[in-house]
C-alpha cells in the first residue's frame, strides 16, 4: 500500500493549493510555490486586463470616454443630450487634433510606467517569506488599530459638571469601627489581586478553579465586567494603583464591536452605570467615552413596534431578541424598567436627547396601561405592547423598575414629580397587596401570581428595605416614620433569614408558610451567591436612623462571608446555607465587588463618603450624581471636583 507520505509530488501537474493542516511532509513547499504560482497568474490577469482595457478602446478622437478625474487634462464639451444621461462623460471635437494625440500619449506612458511599478512591488513582495508578510500586515493592522483609538479618545462636547462632594475620606473616628473598615478593605483586595492574577479581562473568576468565569448575560464576550463593576469601589477605598490598572486594561483593550449578543439590563446597570461612576468619581474622560460608545451599541434594542427594548442585543448586528423563557416573548418589567438613570445621565453628558428619549417613551407607555390591582406585571410583550402572565414582585423581575421611579426623582434634585408620583402609586398598591405579617411577627413582601399570594420572599426583596427608608422623605401625608418603620421591619426579616442559617448568610428565597418563617425550604433556594441587598439595606438603614444594630448585623454578615466564603483564589458563594460544611460554588461575582463590599465598607464609613443629598446609587451601586442644575459650574476641568 502506497502510504500519502510516498506519493509523488510530479504526479500533478498543478499542485493543489492546500490550505488544510499539513499531511505531507513536502506540505510547506507545496503550499508556498502553489500560493505563488497562483498570485503570479492572478497578477498577470489583471495586468493583461488593465493593458487591454487601454488599448481596445474605440479610437475615435472625436468620441472620447474620459474618467471625470481627468478633466483637468482635457477641454470639455458636454453634449447636452447625452451629458445629462451619462454624466461625468465628456465628448471632444477638437480642432487641434494633434495636442490631443500629444496628451494622450503622454498618458499612456504614464499608465505603462505605473503598471510597471506595480509589477514589480508585486514581485518584491513575492520574494518575501511567509512571515515577512504577516509581520507587514500586522504593522498596517497595528497602525489603523491606533487610528481608530485616537479617533476613540476624541473628546465629547464639555456640559456643566455637577459640583460633586464626599467622594473621598470617610474615616470614622471610632478605633473598633476604622479596624473593621479596614478589614473590608482588605476582603476588597483579596478579590481584586486574585481575579487580576486568575481572570483578567474575563467576565468573572472562578476562586477555585483559578481561572475565568462568563454566563450568558455577558454573552460570548470578555469585557472584563469585574474591572468594570470594581472600579469605583476601588476609589472610594483609595485603591489607586488597582484603580489605574482597571484603567488602563478600559483604554487599552474594552471593545465593544463585538457578535455577542448580551443583557441590555445588565450591561446598562454594570458597565454604564460602573464607567459613568467612574468618570464622576476621577474625571478620567475615557470612562465617559467608553459609556457613551456602549449606550450607541444598545440602542437598536429599542427598534421594537412599541420602543419596549429586547432583553438582549447582539452588540455588532443590532438585532435583539428575548429570553426564550418570558412568558409568551415578553420583555422584563426589572430590565426595560431600570435604564432610567444611566439614561439620563448619557443624554446630560453628550447633550444628545436620544437616550432621555428613549426611557422617557418606556415611562408615558406603562403610565397609560392599565394595571390589575393597581400593580405593574412583571411581563410585556414588545410587539403587542400587552402584558403577558399576571405575576407582580418587588424582588426578581420586578426590583429595580420601583427602585428606579424613586430614584429618577432624587436624582432630579426631586424635581421630577411624575416619576415620584409613579413611586408612590406603586407602593401603596404593593403594601395592599402584597406585604404581611407572618404569626412569628416578621413582615415579609410575598409575590402575586395569578390572583394569589404567594408567601415567599427572595434574597432580592430585601433591597426594599433600604428603597422604603430612602423614600421615606417626601413621601404622601408625610407617612416618612410610616416607610422608615417599613424598612426597619423588612431590614429585620432579611436579618432573621440569615440568623435561622447555619452558616449565617441568607438563602436566595424563603417561605412563610405555617410553622416555618424566613426558611428555605426547597433544596434549590437555599443558595447564597455573594448577594448584596441585605448588606444594602443596613446601609441605608443605618445612614437615616445611626442605630447600631445595622452596623452589628453587616459586621456578622462581613465574618461569615470571610469564614465560609472566602478562599485563597478570592471569593466564592455557596450552595446550602443550612449545611455547616459548605460547598463552594466557585464563582465570584462581579456584584460582589461592585456592591457587597461596597456597601460594607460605607456601612463603617462616616456619613460625609457619598453623603446621599448628593449622590444616588444606581441598581448595582454605583453612584451618580444629583443634576443640581442650578448649582452646577459651567468648567469640565476635573480641579471643581
Ligand atoms: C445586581 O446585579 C443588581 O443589584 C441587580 O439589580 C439585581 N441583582 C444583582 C445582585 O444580586
């Protein structure tokens, strides 16, 4: 048997071009003299072509094609019946025949010599070895690589600056309180240097496997969302080094112009509300850049019939679509309904009222529909602009929508009444409908499916606890001690569903039912994935009402993540909080970083880091300022900071 190895080269007279992994042994110089042999004919084609096209056209001095690059050399005449069919022909009827066959000669020469030229440039090039030309091409790709960054880093038109305070310091004067600051600032470290060495530039790390993580809200991507969401946890805690690292990996590598097709929602929520927060927080114009070349890739989301945007959006096509498993192809309440403030915030940066518009549209559409019970369903059909399944929630798919209404309106400088409106309607409606008192005596915020309540609460939820406290203030009737009372109960029920855990830190839901309160029951809830709404709502808690406790309750939730979450790859969530031995899930989220530990380090921070008259936090804790427009300066210069 003649094995391929043996076969002879000879036997072809036209050797294949084969661009497949190698089989033969002669393989390389087969596929050399091939490509040659192939680009010499395809060369001398077009060369025959080009030779030909000159000569073989009709030579007629009185009827001549000129391209319209050549006018210059001639003396036009537009016959005006077949000028205006064929414009940019020009017909000649010379009476110095003779100085056109001088020009046109000269021109002849001159198109000779240039193919010449660009014969031999092409035999030059084929001397070249392989690697040559891959070291050539790669300059031209470096070089319009460059290009396009400096045309990236163009700056945007300035706009007035909020007069932004407290994004430093915060100190506290207390000895135990500053050691426990310190500690968190620490935890902060441990999962920024191990990510940085495992995952950099991926999504997410995996602590234990030490290497990166992705789901599919981020799609195919690696944009580096921890980097993104760390950002302005690390300033805040004075991490500069690690802060300007994550900058440069943003200048140098973020790209957007990728097929991959990612959450609207969460891409809004952490990389533009993360790049916005970092610009307000260092003045570092490329962060708001960065925002802004993002926003233009979200935007066709919103081409539906009825400007409810996809829940998903290829960032290179455009196309959006939603998840296959939203009832009857709707659109999310807690996605489309929490762009708000990002939004807000691009249209007052570029000056483009594009997005504005955008959230603007999402807002007067939900005013107008009818709302069973007075409460939003979390579904909506974008082609149809109907609702889909009656199922209302305060936590998953339903959160941030109420979160965002009041927090449009602090934003404002609480000048924006309707969103305020809007808040308070849905609340009333929410506390009639869906919040109880268990037997035990925690109050809990259950979920309405279908004309019933169901007496369960997420680990989400709980950031309710710290959105009533919030809006306590210029809240109907003045019922603030009403809201602020509403969020220490909450604040409470959420701390009882950490306590009644092994393990001290909350499952992801937990029932009311009979004999058991703030319990999980299904094996499949009793998940704690390094969640921060609990730890938030102690923030808020503490910040209006200064009552230890909170304090208390953060410092136990901060040891038992330190304890059962932490290992020496970062940080990792677990998968039954009931379990005294816990299995890891190997995950560290973005949000960790982004919001849990953030919001711990602010809980033993003094009132004057980020004072909240001044900043609002968006839905992954990143704070943006309050468009005081009239206390604003006029001057971009980061120095008013
Ligand atoms: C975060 O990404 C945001 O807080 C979002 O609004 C809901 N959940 C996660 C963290 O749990």
């Amino acid at each position: 048997m003649t094995t391929p190895a043996l076969l002879p080269l000879s036997g072809r007279r036209i050797p294949p071009l084969n661009l497949g992994p190698p089989s033969f042994p002669h393989h390389r110089a087969t596929l050399r003299l091939s490509e040659k042999f192939i680009l010499l004919l395809i060369l001398s084609a077009f060369i025959t072509l080009c030779f030909g096209a000159f000569f073989f056209l009709p030579d007629s001095s009185k009827h001549k094609r000129f391209d319209l690059g050549l006018e210059d050399v001639l003396i036009p005449h537009v016959d005006a019946s077949k000028g205006a069919k064929n414009p940019g022909v020009f017909l000649i009827h010379g009476p110095d025949e003779h100085r056109h066959r001088e020009e046109e000669e000269r021109l002849r020469n001159k198109i000779r010599a240039d193919h010449e030229k660009a014969l031999e440039e092409a035999k030059e090039k084929l001397k070249k070895s392989r690697e040559e030309i891959r070291a050539e091409i790669q300059t031209e790709k470096n070089k319009v690589v460059q290009e396009m960054k400096t045309k990236e880093k163009k700056p945007l038109p300035p706009v007035p600056i909020p007069n932004l305070i407290g994004i430093n310091g915060g100190d506290p004067e207390d000895n135990d309180i500053r050691k426990k600051r310190e500690k968190i600032k620490e935890m902060m470290k441990h999962a920024w240097d191990n990510y940085r060495i495992y995952g950099w530039g991926h999504n997410e790390l995996r602590p234990i496997a030490r290497k990166g993580h992705s789901t599919n809200i981020f799609g195919s991507s690696q944009m580096g969302a921890t980097i993104v969401d760390a950002l302005d946890t690390l300033y805040i805690m004075g991490l500069h080094g690690e802060f300007r690292d994550g900058q440069k990996w943003i200048e140098d590598t973020l790209d957007f112009s990728v097929n991959s097709e990612v959450s609207v929602f969460e891409v809004n929520i952490r990389f533009i509300g993360g790049l916005l927060a970092a610009y307000y927080l260092s003045g570092e114009e490329i962060f708001k850049i960065k925002a802004v070349q993002l926003a233009e890739k979200l935007l066709p989301a919103f081409n539906t019939p009825t400007g409810i945007p996809w829940a998903m959006v290829n960032l290179k096509s455009g196309v959006g679509r939603n998840w296959g498993w939203a009832s009857a192809g709707s659109s999310i309440l807690a996605e489309f309904g929490t762009l708000h403030m990002e939004f807000v915030h691009l249209s007052y940066l570029t000056g483009d009222p594009v997005y504005y518009k955008k959230v603007m549209h999402i807002r007067k559409l939900l005013q107008k529909m009818d709302r069973p019970n007075g409460l939003y369903p979390n579904y909506l059909n974008p082609r149809t602009g109907r609702w889909g399944q009656y199922h209302t929630s305060v936590g998953g798919l339903g959160d941030s929508f109420y979160e965002y209404l009041l927090k449009a309106w602090l934003m404002s400088d609480k000048t924006d009444h309707e969103a305020r409106k809007m808040y308070d309607d849905a609340i009333e409606a929410i506390e009639k409908h869906l919040i109880k008192k268990s037997r035990g005596g925690l109050t809990f915020i259950g979920e309405w499916k279908n004309g019933h309540l169901e007496k369960k609460m997420g680990h989400l939820a709980c950031f309710a606890g710290g959105m009533f406290a919030l809006g306590a203030d210029g809240s109907r009737m003045d019922k603030a001690g009403h809201y602020l009372e509403l969020g220490a109960e909450i604040a409470r029920t959420c701390h009882e569903s950490y306590d009644r855990t092994a393990l001290k830190l909350g499952p992801e839901s937990f029932k009311f039912d009979g004999a058991v309160e703030a319990v999980a029951v299904r094996q499949a809830e009793k998940y704690y994935i390094l969640r921060p709404e609990v730890i938030e709502t102690y923030w808020y808690l503490w910040r209006f009402t200064h009552d230890p406790r909170y304090r208390q309750w953060g410092w136990e939730a901060a040891l038992a993540i330190e304890k059962y979450c932490r290992v020496s790859g970062g940080f990792s969530g677990v998968k039954d909080v009931y379990s005294s031995t816990p299995t890891h899930d190997d995950v560290q989220q973005s949000f960790f970083l982004a919001e849990t530990l953030k919001y711990l380090y602010l809980l033993f921070s003094s009132d004057d880091l980020l004072p909240l008259d001044h900043w609002v936090f968006n839905t992954e804790a990143h704070p943006l300022p309050v468009l005081h427009l009239a206390n604003t300066t006029l001057s971009g210069n980061p120095a008013v900071r």
